[in-house]
C-alpha cells in the first residue's frame, strides 16, 4: 500500500470509501487498484451515480442489448446492472471484509427513491435486493425520511444490512441511531445472532453550506451585529452539523443500551460522512474530509475528492477538536433566525427529488435502448 495521506487515513480509525462505482473500473482493474494501493475498504452508489455509470459511458451497451433481447423488462434491466456491478465490487472487498472481520469492505446498493416514503415498499425492495445480491458485505441504502426509518428498524431486525442515507439534521440523527437500535433488539429478544449485522449513518454534508451559505452572504451584506455572527460561521454549518453529530454518536454507543447489545456481539452503527464533493470553488478541495478525520467513522469520497487527498491532504484526528464551538455554531443560526429543522426538512426533500430524477432520466434512457434492441418505436412519453 501507497504511503500517502489517503491510505494513512486508517492509522486514525477512519475507513475511506469511494463514492462512485462503474462497470469499467471493475473489468479494468481500477478499483483493485485502489484497494490495494489506497486501502480503499468500501463503495457507495445511488441513482445519480449510476446514471453517470450507465448513461455516461458505454460500458454498459452490450450488457443492455442482451437484457433487451431476453424480454427484459426497463426496470429487470435496471436491476440486473446495479446488482451485477454491486456483486462484482462486493467480491473484490471480500478479502476486506474477512481481514477485518466484518467491520469493513462494504459495497451499498438503494433501493428505489421513489419509496422513500413507502417503508412497506422499502422493506419489500430491500429484501429483494439483499436476495438478490446475495454477498455479506453488501448494504442496502434506505432514506433517513419517518417512513424510511420503520423499514430500517424492520430490516436490521431482520439481520439485514442498512446504509441509512440522504440524512441531513441532528434530531432525525437520533431516530436513525434509534431505528437501529430497536432493529437490534428484536434480533436479541429473538436470541438471534447480532455480530453480523451493519449499519452506517449517512451525513450529507456539503449540501448543507450550499442551501446555508447564501442566507449568510445576504446577513453579511446588511448593517449590525448580525452581519458579524453570519460572517463567523459562513462555510462552517456543514462541519459543525458532523463534529456534533459524533459527540451523540458517542452518547449513544457508549450508553448502557448499546453496551447490552455489544456484550452479545452487536457493532456501533458508524457515522459516515457524505457528500464530501467541494461544492463552492472558493473552499479548499479537501474542505469536508480534513476536520472529519476520526475513530470509528467512514469518510465516503468521489473520485476527484479522493485523488485530491492523495494529493495533498494532511491527516490527524480533528473531528473532536471545537465541539464545544460547534454547538455555538447552531446557536448562531438560532440568533440569526435561520430555523435548522426547516433547512434539514428541505435538504431531505430536495435530496430524495435529486433521487428520483435521476433515476426517471436512466430509466428513460433505458427504455429506449431497450426499444433500439428490439428494433420498437421508442416512446419518450413517460419514463417506464
């Protein structure tokens, strides 16, 4: 492995996935590489990615062609991709997860958007797609939304995997870690084994200072003390969100529930940092993995993220450093009138919307690769 601050990352406990999965990293060779010479221990994916993968190249073509002639249908075609892809990756983490005894070397697959707020419909995907799957290291990815959050407390008591995502505030923090650990014990009550089971809680972080950021820029623009208080914490709410969301993680798994639950083998749900992409070209390209770095936590990057820590980042355990500072930062915002409940509720929103979009626009680009195949009219009415 590369001597470099990426793969020293683990020296401070923290696990480096990649946001990003395409077929032509998987038969080239590439994410091999990553993992052998970064010590990359896990993938991420969802909608957008894979429209980027299947839409954006064409590693997929021949794939879609042979599906379209077996009578597939758009969305058997959709599904027969992502999982191909999801076990191929799946197998090369394999060792990961065997070296580190299940903690590590995870590959995530979501479950449609369009059921973020269906948990029957959550549950019932999810167990197919954990069938379907059918490896160890796999997680299925279930909005953090109220209905999201029944299917995951259902699916962990079933001993499946869950990468709880597109979770934006603190207080819905607390339902996640809440929805776990009631999964976990059901499982208990059942005497059923806890050690296999896994769980991230999936911060998206970068989207935060984009919707925040502007209503700060407009304060600073004004006259009075509260042109200061915007100024101080400009480009700093996604940060401080993530700093105190690690002191609950704390709270919460280093409590008697969870030590009961430990005592039969079950594992902390891990805070996993998202959407570390640099939003705004005026913050350091770096800006959302640097002060994150710390034990017991997953920092998920896309690849121009990842090559620029490569690059030049600087790694050492800052993610406790200021957390007293970082609760000053939500009582700035309460000062400034800026309601963070409503930012969060609006951040979920948009981000299952971003979700579904771009799920409709691939399904729609399949549709008529499908109709090409079969030599039909393609019909650009409605996706399906």
């Amino acid at each position: 492995m590369n001597d470099s601050p990426l793969s020293r990352l683990s020296a401070f406990g923290q696990s480096i996935w990649l946001d990003f999965i395409r077929r032509g990293m998987l038969s080239s060779g590439k994410l091999l590489q990553l993992i052998e010479e970064d010590g990359l221990r896990g993938v991420t994916s969802n909608p957008p990615i894979f429209e980027r993968a299947i839409a954006g190249s064409h590693d997929y073509d021949e794939a879609i062609r042979l599906l379209a002639l077996r009578e597939r249908s758009v969305e058997a075609i959709y599904e027969a991709l992502t999982v191909e892809d999801v076990q191929r990756a799946s197998d090369l983490f394999r060792p990961t997860y065997d070296g580190t005894a299940g903690r590590d070397g995870f590959v995530s697959l979501e479950v449609s958007p369009h059921l973020a707020d269906d948990s029957a419909g959550t549950v019932v995907e999810a167990r197919r797609l954990w069938a379907a799957v059918d490896r160890p290291n796999v997680l299925i990815k279930v909005p953090a939304t109220v209905e999201g959050l029944l299917a995951v407390q259902q699916l962990i008591g079933e001993g499946i995997n869950v990468n709880v995502t597109l979770l934006f505030g603190l207080a819905r923090y607390r339902d996640v870690a809440e929805a776990y650990l009631a999964g976990l014990e059901t499982r208990a009550a059942r005497s059923e084994p806890l050690e296999h089971v896994a769980s991230v809680a999936s911060f998206f972080l970068s989207r935060i200072d984009v919707l925040v950021d502007p209503v700060l820029e407009r304060l600073i623009q004004g006259e009075g003390s509260g042109a200061g208080v915007a100024a101080s914490i400009h480009g700093q709410v996604a940060i401080a969100s993530a700093k105190v969301a690690y002191q609950i993680y704390k709270e919460i798994f280093g409590g008697a529930r969870f030590r009961r639950l430990a005592a039969t083998g079950a594992r902390t749900q891990r805070p996993l940092w998202a959407s570390t992409g640099t939003k705004n070209p005026a913050y350091s390209d770096v800006k959302y993995v640097e002060p994150l770095i710390g034990p017991g936590t997953v920092s998920t990057l896309p690849l121009e993220t990842l090559d620029a820590y490569r690059d030049h980042g600087n790694p050492a355990p800052r993610l406790e450093e200021g957390a007293a500072g970082a609760r000053h930062v939500f009582r700035q915002l309460c000062q400034l009138g800026i309601d963070v409940e409503e930012v969060t509720r609006q951040l979920e929103k948009e981000g299952v919307q971003k979700f579904i979009d771009s799920y409709d626009r691939l399904i729609e680009r399949l549709k008529e690769a499908r109709a090409s195949a079969l030599g039909e009219p393609i019909d650009r009415q409605a996706p399906g």
